[in-house]
C-alpha cells in the first residue's frame, strides 16, 4: 500500500480578518502568500504574492473580481490579471504564478506553503 503525504497546513488568521473581496498577504513558511475571501460563498483562495511583470511582492493589493465564472485579480503595478483557481496570467497564459492549498476549519483559515500541483 502506498503511504500518500499530507500536506502540512498553518494557522494563519480569522476569517474575519481578511477582507470580504480583497486580499491579505501571510508569511507563510518564508513564502508570502496572497490570501483572498470572495464573493457570498466565502471562497478562498492562496496565491503567491509575487507579480512577475513588476518583480514586487504586490499581488494581495491588487484588484479582485470575475472574469466570466473565473475568479481574478489585477496585478496593482502594471494590472496583468491572475486566475486565482490556478495561477495562470489571463493576459499572458505563458507566464503564471504558484497556488497554495486553503482552507478554513471552525472559523480559522490554513494555509500550506506546499505549491498546488
């Protein structure tokens, strides 16, 4: 039987702390990570808080919202747009950035600093 790995997950905050449709950014493991809460369901998500285009560490300030059913932000340097379920850059699909696993547990949210595959 192979044994399969779980994946390590940090307290990071409150639900309540990270703003409803805007982002947050956590040191998590040595990485900084953007962390999102959007729309009525709650959905969070991780990502890196790097943006490629402007080297700066910038990707929780930017600006969230839908493109059709595809959760985004806007990068707030040079405003590519990120999908949030998968890192991919809308506005150029050859460049993305790293998603982290997210959860939240009895009101908590937890993050791993494990890249989603």
């Amino acid at each position: 039987m192979k044994k399969v790995a779980q994946t390590p997950f940090n307290k990071i905050c409150e639900m309540n702390d990270i703003p409803h449709n805007a982002g947050v950014c956590a040191l998590v493991d040595g990485k900084q990570i953007a962390l999102f809460r959007i729309g009525d369901e709650n959905e969070l998500y991780a990502i890196s808080n790097y943006d490629p285009f402007s080297k700066a560490n910038v990707i929780s300030r930017g600006i969230v919202g839908t493109m059709g059913e595809i959760p985004k932000v806007a990068s707030p340097i040079y405003k590519q747009q990120f999908n949030l379920t998968n890192g991919q850059c809308i506005d150029n699909p050859k460049v993305s950035i790293p998603t982290y696993p997210i959860r939240e547990q009895g009101g908590v949210v937890y993050v791993s600093a494990i890249e989603n595959c």
